[in-house]
C-alpha cells in the first residue's frame, strides 16, 4: 500500500481518537459507542503492529486516555500509576492471553470479575485513615476529590485492621435507578441531562460543591491493591479478603480459574446476567492473582501485562423504521430521530435512535420501512448500524432534509463541507431561550440579573418572543414587579438598569451574543475591529470577512449567510432604534507608541486584571488582543498557571511581560 496514505490514515485515527479520549474520560460525554471506539483503536494497533516504525510516543496506543484538570481540586502525582486495560474482543485473544501467561510462568490462578463502567479512583490510608482521594487523569496525575469521596457512603472512612500506609483503586460508578432520579430532577430544573450513568458519575465526582456529590448518591467498588506498607498480602485474593473484614466494599461475585476453559466459562456467565444488573458494565477482567507473578510480567507504558479486558459484542437486533423525526436544538443544529418497532436490548426497551446527520442517512441508505440493525453498546444511547436490505419495501424512497425548519418554517442552511444542516433564525422557538441566555451572558452582553431562571421565566409568561424584546422590558415593569418575575421592585429595577447600561457595551459583545456559529468573542473583536461597524460587517462579502486574520471560510459563510437573512436584519434595526452601540470610536494611534498596531496575547490567571480590563486597556491604546500566539505575535502577558501559549511564545521568542511590566507599559508616559 502507498506509504503516504498508510501515513495519512494514522494521522486521521490519532486525531479521532485523542478527540474522542477528551470526550469521553475529559468531558464525560462520549459522541460514539465503545464498539465504535474499539473499532477505531483496533485499526490504529493493526496499522502500527504491521508499521512499527511509525509508532510515537503520543500515539493513542501508548498514552491513557484521560487527562488531570483542575475542578474539584488540586493535582496529584500517583505513587502507581493508574494504568489502562488492554482490550480484547474474542475467545480467541482471550485464550492466547491465558496460554501466554502460563507459557511464561508456569502454573498460575486468574480471577475474572465484571468491568465496572465508571471513573476510577485511588484512596489512599494513613494508619488506617483516609487521608485523600485522587481521580485517575492521565494515569500519572490526577485530581484530589478527597471531600467529594467522603460523601459516598461506599468509601470507608476508617480502617480498623490498620497497616501503616494502605492503598486501593476502586471505580465510582452510579446504580441505574439513581442515575434516572438525577435525571427526573434535572429534566424538572430545566437543566443538562446526562447521556448515561458513567457520564453522571464522573461530572458529578469532579463537582466543587461536595453537596451535589452527597445528593446524587454515588456508589464505588473497589478492584485492586495499589500500595501498602506494614502487612504482607500475596494476592489479589488476599487483599480481597483484606479489604472485606474492613468494610471496603469490593467487586462481588469473582471467580478464581486455572484454565483457559474456565475462565471463558466465567466470563460468559457474567454475560448472561449482565442486563439484569442495577449497574452498568463494559466487559470482564481477567488478571493474574500472584503479586509476585504480577510483578515478573510488569507493564507496557499504558498496559500491565497481567490483566486483560474482555469486551462483550454489541447487543444488536432488527426492527422496522417507523419514521423519522426532525428535532431542532438550542443551538438551531437540525437532529433526525429514526423512530422503529420496540427492542429490548442489554434489558432496556428502546424505540428510538439519532441518525445524526443527512450524510450518515445517505452512506446506510436508511429509508424509512426499513429493517434497521440497532446495537447498544456499553450502555451508551442506542445507534443504528446498517440496513437488512432483503427485507426493504418496494415502495421505500430515500430520505431528504426539508428545505425549512420544522419548528419556524425558516429556510435551512448547510454551510460547505459540513455535515450539519442549521436554522439560523435567532427567534426560533426550539432555539429561542439559549439565544437569550448566551445574548445575556457575561461573554456577551453581560446583563446582571437575567440568568437562564430569569430568561426562562420570562419565555414561559410571554414577555420575550426575540432578543429585541430584552430592550422593551422597561416598558412592562409594573407588571414585572406584580407579577415577581423578577423579584421584587428593588431588584427588578437592578435588572432594568443592567438592560439600559448593556446598551453601551462595545459592539464586539452584541456581535458575540447575536449567536453566530463559529463566532466567539475572540472573533467578534477581530471582526469589530477590522471593520469598525456590525453595519459594515453585515454588508461584507465572504471573501471580505475572510480577509481578517483567523476567519476561516467556513466561519466566513456563516457570518455571510446570517447577514444575509431579512428576519435578522429587522432585528438588528430593531436593536439600533433600541439605542444600542454599534460601531466603535475610531481611536488616535500615537505612532511613537509602544502599543499602538501592536499584537497581545494573554495567557493564565491575571490578578490585578480581568481579561475584559487588560483588554480595554490595550485597545485604548491602538493596540490588538488576538486568542492564540504565532509569529505576528508581539507581547505575551503572562499570568499564574502559564500554559501552552507561554511555552509557544518563549519557542518563538516572542516578548513575555509579568503584570508588573505590562503596567508599566501601559503608563501614559511610558507609551510615548
């Protein structure tokens, strides 16, 4: 095969699969199926098996997937490292694993016991206290949870067979009957629903407030002895054993096997029972019982060679589609449901099942009287596979997206090369309320007081029907005050004012909260500021837009395609008779300034600025803030916590300035 697309296609896999390592371990909340991941992951080991040379160190293969970040709290390195599992998905790779390790060490005891599907997490004892708790993260760094872990009732707090120092790695998971409850009360608070348990675990594990952690009712169990020092224990089976005359609650129902045969026979009963657990699992683990033995295989970079994760197949079957339904997000994307005849699968009944994209339609040919394959996989939302095409009906027609949304009737758009296809009417009902609340927000308007209750409540009582309308409010407060939508009088005269002085925002803010996609606030300032007015922006060409630096053309076309719209064009009008600003002051640039047509970017905490404050400041004085460093780049501001534009900038060689020396620069006669 030609090397460059070998090449070409490990680029692809890598990227996918590091994008889909942050959604899963990072922002708990996984876009694919883990059949569909494994799927990924076992052709970029195909690839790189038969291509060794082309192996790197940052390769999916040799890295855990996740990575510490600071939420909960502070970072913490492991004393072990908490590795990752090598996947296996056969009888096959199962028995090699198991003949394998007896060609290597002669007689050895397995245990095979179910995969928890949750967030890992190491608790480490002091003389028998529990003295901190730590996410797994990248596997060498994790977050200390120790408050958040002290409210699962799971985690035992104290240790009455006490060694000197003891500690264990177990998964935080959630019970399937919890994880609806939490889901019940976010759908009744207007708030985020959870794609699944493991998702609800993890989000809420990384929460600040211990309190929600309390309220949600996490449960743990705990799966190996990481570390201890005082006692000897020989085995996985010892500590178990351990563990269970302390109250450490461990995971239930292992089985010890000594052949190929009988590990197989284990890992297909806990199969047969799998649907009908109160908890979700991904698969079954068989590790090798001896600490020593453990100690003689050692471990890869990502892998210990003494354990294996068998991954069960998807549970697929077939059933008629039914329709197809068309749902429009908060942020106007377009969704079409595959709606079919009721399966149950891992023992859930399931009737419904996202079908992405027009695209994804087209490449299955799904149409609609179709014999659908439907899987579930890991627990994860259901998905269609494929089309039993014996079974299509002779009447069936391919499905096509309407040319307008089915909420507004307004026309859709799909920009070039993109998958998706979006209303952007801003006043679209499905779309209504998230366009308020991110016009109102503090990266936009800023409007103290009208959060997303506020908004929401004053949807649902018919004062906001667009975003012109925030502006009319002042017109109704004796209504608003009777009627304590916004509290009482004080209050509502608060968020009144709020309204009046977001009317002098910098433009660069309402062009941020007009909702455009792609367009930031990074952007919109870049955007302001090349053109000096939302009026001249708004008459632009594509071509126009994409001669500021950072526009792309995609980002381009959908800025193009806004403007270019009569009902968002009457908004604006409506918000200019409103009085908002519009355009910006053209400011005098002394040309003997050190700032003046000068390029910053700002990076990690400032704490004598906002980033809004610095930024005014600059701009004050000629100067341009841009989000990311390169070689036009000409001051780097650096705060606490310095991250990669720091480094990217010392690698360029770029001006770094502390607080102190960008105070100094920005002194009026200093600039001169």
């Amino acid at each position: 095969m030609d090397i460059s697309k070998i090449k070409a296609e490990l680029i692809q896999l890598r990227k996918e699969i590091k994008h889909h390592n942050k959604k899963y371990y990072d922002d708990d909340a996984p876009e694919i199926s883990d059949y569909e991941y494994d799927k990924l992951m076992r052709r970029l080991k195909e690839i790189e098996a038969e291509y060794p040379e082309f192996i790197t160190a940052t390769s999916p293969t040799q890295t855990v997937g996740g990575t510490a970040k600071r939420t909960a709290g502070k970072l913490v390195s492991h004393d072990v490292k908490m590795l990752s599992l090598q996947d296996v998905f056969s009888r096959e790779e199962v028995e090699d694993f198991i003949n394998d390790t007896i060609s290597k060490l002669g007689e050895v005891e397995f245990i095979v016991e179910e995969k928890i599907d949750g967030l890992s997490l190491a608790l480490r004892y002091e003389n028998g206290e529990l003295v901190q708790a730590i996410t797994r993260g990248d596997g060498v760094v994790g977050e200390d949870v120790t408050e958040n872990a002290r409210v699962i009732s799971d985690v035992v707090q104290r240790l009455q067979d006490a060694p000197k120092y003891f500690e264990i790695r177990g998964e935080v998971y959630m019970a399937k009957k919890t994880f609806d409850a939490v889901n019940e009360r976010q759908e009744k608070l207007g708030l985020k629903i959870f794609a699944n348990p493991r998702n609800c675990a993890a989000g809420t594990l990384r929460q600040l407030d211990s309190r929600i952690v309390a309220e949600r009712n996490l449960s743990m169990f705990v799966f190996n002895l990481q570390k201890i020092d005082g006692a000897e224990i020989s085995s996985h089976t010892d500590a178990y054993n351990f563990m269970i005359r302390n109250g450490v609650k461990i995971i239930h129902d292992y089985k010890i096997c000594k052949t190929f045969e009988e590990v197989w026979a284990a890992i297909e009963n806990i199969g047969s029972y799998r649907s009908n657990l109160q908890y979700d699992i991904d698969g079954a683990v068989i590790k090798v019982n001896s600490f020593a033995q453990r100690e003689k295989l050692g471990e890869t970079s990502k892998f210990p060679r003494w354990a294996v994760a068998y991954k069960y197949p998807p549970d697929e079957k077939e059933s008629v589609l039914r329709k197809i339904e068309l749902s429009v997000g908060r942020t106007g994307r377009v969704t079409p449901t595959a709606i079919f005849d009721a399966v149950i699968l891992n023992g859930t009944k399931v009737e419904r099942a996202t079908l992405h994209n027009q695209d994804f339609i087209d490449d299955l040919d799904i149409r609609i009287g179709d014999t659908v394959k439907v899987y579930k996989s890991g627990e994860i939302i259901p998905k269609i596979s494929g089309v039993n095409f014996e079974k299509r009906p002779e009447n069936a027609v391919p499905f096509k997206f309407p040319e307008n949304c089915p909420v507004c009737n307004h026309e859709l758009k799909r920009a070039d090369n993109a998958a998706d296809f979006r209303c952007i009417n801003p006043n679209c009902p499905a779309q209504l309320e998230n366009h308020l609340i991110n016009f109102a927000g503090r990266s936009a308007m800023d409007i103290k007081g009208l959060g997303e209750n506020a908004i929401a409540d004053l949807i649902n009582a018919g004062f906001l029907k667009n975003i012109s309308d925030i502006y009319k409010l002042k017109n109704f407060r004796q209504e608003l005050i009777d009627k304590k939508i916004l509290g009482l009088a004080k209050n509502t005269d608060k968020v009144l004012a709020a309204i009046e002085d977001s009317k002098n925002n910098h433009p660069a803010k309402l062009l941020t909260g007009l909702g455009i996609f792609g367009v930031g606030t990074a952007a919109a300032r870049d955007l302001i500021n090349y053109f000096g007015s939302i009026e001249k922006i708004s008459k632009s060409t594509a071509d126009d837009l994409q001669n500021v630096p950072d526009i792309g053309g995609v980002t381009a076309k959908n800025i193009f395609d806004f403007f270019s719209d009569e009902s968002n064009l009457k908004m604006l009008d409506e918000l200019k008779i409103c009085g908002l600003t519009m355009e910006i002051e053209t400011v005098a640039q002394d040309l003997n300034s050190k700032i003046a047509g000068k390029t910053f970017v700002l990076t990690g905490t400032l704490s004598k600025y906002k980033r809004s404050e610095a930024t005014k400041l600059i701009e004050e004085r000629g100067g341009v803030v841009k989000s990311s460093v390169s070689k036009v780049t000409d001051f780097v501001i650096v705060g606490e916590d310095a991250g990669s534009k720091l480094a990217k900038a010392q690698q360029l060689g770029i001006k770094i300035l502390s607080e102190d020396e960008f105070e100094i620069l920005i002194n009026d006669e200093m600039a001169q």
